[in-house]
C-alpha cells in the first residue's frame, strides 16, 4: 500500500512541476505594446507636474473631498503638457508647464 500511495504522491509532483513550467513560459514573442495600449509611446508629463494639475484642478474646481487623479497626460506645445484629470463628478483637462506654473484648468 506505500508503494500505491508513494506512485500517487510521484505523479502528483510530476504534474505540479509541469504545470509551474509552464506557467513560466512566455509563447508571446512580440513584446511591443499595441497602439491603444498604455503608454505605448510619446512623452507623458512627470509625476510632479501631473499631481499639481490635480491639486489645483480640486481647489479651482472646488471637488468635494480632493479626489481628482491624473489619467493621462501627453506635450501641449512647448514646455508644456497637457494632463487629462478625472474625480467623481466629472472630467477635466490641465494644461501645466514645465517650471509647474498651471496655465489653465477647464472641465472636459
């Protein structure tokens, strides 16, 4: 009877390491982003720049409780980016440049 239980516990094992082999396994080879993906190319706004835009966007939009986050952001001209902003209620789009002078807030 070990030797039953033994042969179950093998088989056991054995299907367990196949499976977590091939769970490792990658069988895509193309590792380029699609076009719709996120961020898949183009220049987005730092970090910073983009929490000022959601900042200010919830003072000048007077949000309730100041959940406003960054979505996106992409250049708008130059030194400057645009930064698409949503909050419960709405959408709005800043416009932020480099130095993190906001130089307009308007809902979307």
């Amino acid at each position: 009877m070990n030797m039953i239980v033994s042969r179950k516990f093998v088989a056991l094992l054995a299907a367990g390491l196949g499976l977590s082999v091939v769970a490792g396994c990658n069988t895509s080879s193309n590792q380029t982003p699609t076009a719709g993906a996120v961020r898949s190319s183009g220049e987005t706004a730092p970090t910073d720049l983009q929490l000022l835009c959601a900042s200010k966007t919830a003072e000048e939009l007077k949000v309730t409780g100041g959940n406003v986050l960054p979505v996106s952001s992409m250049p708008s001209g130059e030194n400057a980016y645009q930064v698409n902003l949503t909050f419960d209620g709405g959408q709005a789009v800043c416009i932020i440049d480099e130095t993190g002078t906001v130089q307009s807030i308007s809902p979307a």
